[in-house]
C-alpha cells in the first residue's frame, strides 16, 4: 500500500497540465494579438489612403470653388455686386453643411475597428467559460 509513488505522478501530472493549459492559453492570447496587429496595420493604411484623398480633393475644389465665385462675382459686379457675393457665400456655407452632414453619417456607419479582435476575444471567452453555443473561431486571415 504504498501510496508515495502516486503521489509523486500525480503533482507531475497536474504540473504537466498546467504547463499545457499555459501554453495554450499564451498560443491563444500571441494568435489575438497578431490579429489586432494585422487590423491595426490595416486601419492605419486605410485611413492614411483616405486621408490623403480627402486633402487632395478638398484642395482641388477650393481651387474651383475660388475660381467659380471669382466669376459669378465678376459678372455681376456692375449690376448686382452684392447679391452675388451673398449668393456665393450662402451656396458655400450650404456646401459645407452638407459636407458634414455626411461626415456624420459615414462615422455612424462605419465598422468598428479591431471588430474581429474583439469577435475572437468574445469566443475565446465563451469557451473557456465553457459555453456550448459558442461557434468555431475561424482562422485569421492575414
């Protein structure tokens, strides 16, 4: 009856264990991690892209914009100078409105970033909590 050796195996069997839960608990968080990384660097090109489209065309129509009113101020400037000019400036600030209006509605449509990050985490936590309905985690796509 000599209890001792399984004792001994037991702790090393558990030690073991531990050791393989560890791993893969630190496999799992480096694969998260990764992602984010991957989404980051995505979100970051992205809005650098767009940006840099934005400042180029807003230039561009600043320029037209300058252009067109210098015109319509100019061929009205005998007759009706200062209705041209409140015309002009009213059409401008009714641009700009608009402008942000659809600023805002593209910000409340715009998908959150480190959306799939977050969608891992959430499965990763279901299923360590043991969660039957969790679906399958899918693999990144890089």
């Amino acid at each position: 009856m000599d209890d001792g050796g399984s004792e001994q195996t037991n702790p090393r069997g558990l030690r073991g264990a531990a050791a393989r839960l560890g791993a893969s608990l630190l496999g799992l968080v480096r694969t998260r991690l990764e992602l984010a990384s991957v989404e980051f660097a995505e979100e970051r090109d992205r809005v650098q892209q767009q940006l840099t489209l934005l400042v180029a065309a807003m230039a561009t129509f600043m320029f037209a914009a300058l252009f067109a009113a210098t015109w319509v101020i100019a061929y009205f400037w005998d007759t009706h100078r200062l209705t041209a000019i409140a015309i002009v400036a009213i059409v401008f600030a009714g641009a700009g409105a608009l402008l942000l209006m659809l600023r805002a509605q593209a910000a409340k449509t715009a998908p959150a970033p480190f959306a799939a990050t977050i969608a891992e985490f959430e499965r990763d936590r279901a299923a360590l909590a043991g969660s039957d309905n969790a679906p399958p985690a899918a693999p990144p796509t890089p």
